[in-house]
C-alpha cells in the first residue's frame, strides 16, 4: 500500500515543472542514434478535474543535425490516480516546432510516473514519441523528425 504523500489533486490546482531527456532519439536525422541531456523543458498546467490536467510546455534542443530548435506545445495530461505518492498518468499534446531552418507542426504521445516526495513536491519519469514535420525557409521542401524521448522531470504544486 502506498504512503498517502501529496494531496489529492484538485480541480483548479496549479502544476509547473521542468524536465530534461536523459535519452533522446534525436541524435540523427532517422531517430536512430541517442544522445544524453540534449532537451530541456519547462511546462505548467491547470487541473480541470481531480484527474486532467490541461497546460503549455516548452521544450529547447540541440542535436548533431539541428544546432537550435524549440516546440512549444499544448497538452492533456490524464493522471490514472490522483491521490497517493505514486501516480501514473498519459500525455497527449501537440504544437509548433521551429528548427534552424524551418517552422512546422509537432505532435506528442507519452506515458509516465509521478513520484511524489512531500505534500506538494514530485519527481516523474516519462517516455515520450514526437512527431514533427516542417518545410524548410527556403521552401525547398520537407523535413520530418521522430523522436522518442525519455524524461527525469520536477513538479511542484500550488
């Protein structure tokens, strides 16, 4: 049984936080290299019920390919519980990706776990898929980026 740490979550409650990929398939073009503490992201969302979160992130990385690149995204976050000190949730989000080169769209697919160490405070651990397509300033034609990321991030409550 989990030790009751944290509140239960309410609707109208704030969250912001930050996170960083501790490994990211975004070191090449076709997702198939990885590279340590390449993103960094700041995010906060807004409580909608006990359980859905609703919030804006954004997200900063580099890679061997892309010298500076930025996502700044609107997501859903759906906790599967929200009361305990672990508590699993789904993110689904989407927004735009501007790159070097070019601006597009991004979209988000991920699942992860909250860990929470006092009333208001919580580590999590999550793993993300992102979509991006974008066409280049030239017009010269398309790019298009998968990567699948994984997170070590820190909340806090208000």
């Amino acid at each position: 049984m989990p030790t009751p740490v944290g509140y239960d979550f309410r609707t109208g409650q704030t969250r912001f936080g930050g996170r960083v990929a501790v490994a990211s398939s975004s070191a090449s073009p076709d997702g198939g290299g990885y590279v340590f503490g390449d993103t960094l992201a700041i995010e906060g969302g807004r409580f909608f019920t006990n359980q859905l979160e609703i919030g804006v992130a954004a997200e900063f990385f580099t890679s061997d390919f892309i010298e500076n690149a930025q996502l700044v995204t609107g997501f859903a976050r759906y906790y599967l519980q929200s009361e305990g000190n672990v508590r699993p949730f789904v993110l689904v989000g989407a927004g735009l990706y501007t790159a070097d080169d070019g601006v597009g769209d991004v979209y988000r697919l991920g699942a992860g776990i909250s860990q929470f160490v006092s009333d208001r405070t919580s580590f999590d651990i999550s793993f993300e898929e992102q979509f991006s397509s974008y066409v280049t300033d030239d017009l010269a034609g398309e790019k298009e980026s998968d990567a699948v990321n994984v997170y070590l991030g820190v909340n806090v409550l208000l």
